[in-house]
C-alpha cells in the first residue's frame, strides 16, 4: 500500500475559509495544463478547506483521489496511482474527468473489477483527542475505534458537522491500529485515548463484582426453600459472604476509577 507523502495533514485556524467546490475546481485545472508543481500546491489547498468548512462530500474526494492519481502515475509512482483510482471508484465510481484520458479511465475499471470493497481487510482508526465530531471520507463515526477498509481515506475533526479544524489524509493498512493525532485541544468533558480504554476496564471490572454480588444474593434467597435447615443457614452465611465480597469489589473499582481520572462515577 502507498503512502500519501505530500500534505498529509493540516489543522485550521485561520478565519477566511474558501470552499471546496473552489479548490478542487483549482486541483482539476492545474492537472489537466500539465502543471504538476502548481497542483501539488492546490491540493495542500483543498486540505485546508476541509480542515476549515463542512464535511467533504462523496463526489469531491473522488475528483481529488482522481487527480492525485494522474499526478502518481506522472511522477512514476504506479502502485500509489492505484490507490487513488480505487479510493476515487469506492466513494463515486460514476465520477471521471475525460481530460484524464481513456486509458486511465480502463485502468479504474480494471481495478474496480478485480477488487471488492466488501473483500477488502480492514484497518482500526483512533481520533486523539477524543470527543470532536469525526468523519472519514465525508462520513460521520461516532463510535471508535472505526474499522474502515484499508487503503486512502480523508479524516476530518471539528466540533460539528459544518465546521472541521482538522483535516487529514491517510492511508490505512489491513488489521492495524492508526491513531489519528490533531493538534486541537481537547474539548471539555471528554477523555483521553487512554482514560476511555481505562475506564473500559474499570467498567468491566465493576460489572464482574455486581454480577457475583447478585448471583450470591440470589443464592441465599433461595437457600430458604431447602429442607436442611442447617445446610440453608450455611448457604446463607457463604452466599452472603460472597455477595458483600462482590460489592466491595464493584464499590472498591469505583473508588480507584475516580482516584485515577479525578472524575466521579456516573
């Protein structure tokens, strides 16, 4: 798989935003004059404007990857060249530039034909810090880690659907973990990637110690219907022993998360 080496990434803080329908308009004519240089420079500058305006749509990530294609393939970088074909097909297969050329054009097909988006493996994608809006190829995630398949994608980060600070290509390789890293500052409530797995943990843990609280609890009801009644009071005591055993477990897990994250079980 290819990386993406030229602007990869980009965090926005400046306040004229040009829209992307603009820039990518730029990427299109640059590539189609032979101006390769210049293209490159608009590229960085279509990044921006994601990283600045709304989240990206469908059609204009194809004309990017498409455009970034021809640029591979110019500069000899055949297998990168495929990649963008296929991000381009995965996200509009309709959308083409006939200033591209018809043998550009087979060539996605080709692709297209001989590799399935539903075959394809998967990779996981982290957002640091967590707690923005995130899509991935114009796509809202909410939940993370995102299993989306390897190979190009777009991630942009902000704190709504109409306003990203942060935008980013990336290129995601089969059954691994990328943690995508902005330089935003986290947002208020929210947690780091390693508190969020902390508290997994600790949540895991609380549950295991309230389950054996209530299994034991229902033990010593029951033990009430046994004819034995010494055997029934003997069944109480233990269960009773190990149902406060559960709940010092449950309310010892609480009391360490909130000594580890300064923050309050809820």
């Amino acid at each position: 798989m290819a990386l993406v080496v030229w602007f990869i990434a980009t965090t926005t803080a400046h306040a004229q935003c040009v829209d992307q329908p603009t820039r990518i308009t730029e990427v299109e004519s640059a590539v189609l004059e032979g101006r390769d240089a210049d293209a490159l420079k608009a590229v960085s500058r279509l990044l921006e404007s994601f990283g600045c305006g709304p989240l990206a749509n469908a059609e204009t990530l194809a004309r990017m990857w498409l455009a970034q294609a021809v640029l591979f393939d110019n500069s000899g970088e055949t297998l990168a060249a495929n990649d963008a074909l296929l991000a381009a097909a995965e996200l509009s297969p309709a959308t083409w530039v006939d200033g591209y050329g018809l043998a550009m054009r087979v060539r996605q097909l080709r692709l297209m034909a001989r590799e399935s988006l539903d075959d394809r493996p998967k990779g996981n994608v982290e957002i640091e810090p967590v707690g923005y809006v995130t899509g991935i190829d114009g796509t809202r995630y909410d939940r993370f880690p995102a299993r989306i398949p390897a190979g190009l994608h777009l991630v942009q980060v902000g704190p709504s659907v109409n306003e990203m600070k942060h935008a980013e290509l990336v290129d995601v390789l089969p059954e691994t973990d990328l943690v995508v890293v902005t330089n935003l500052p986290p947002p208020r409530r929210s947690l780091t990637l390693e508190a969020r797995r902390r508290r997994r943990f600790f949540t895991g843990a609380a549950f295991a110690g309230g389950a054996l609280a209530a299994y034991a609890l229902t033990a010593a009801t029951n033990a009430g219907f046994d004819n034995n009644p010494r055997r029934s009071v003997a069944i109480v005591n233990n269960s009773l022993v190990v149902a406060s055993a559960g709940l010092l477990a449950t309310s010892g897990t609480f009391f360490v998360y909130g000594g580890t994250t300064g923050r309050r079980a809820r």
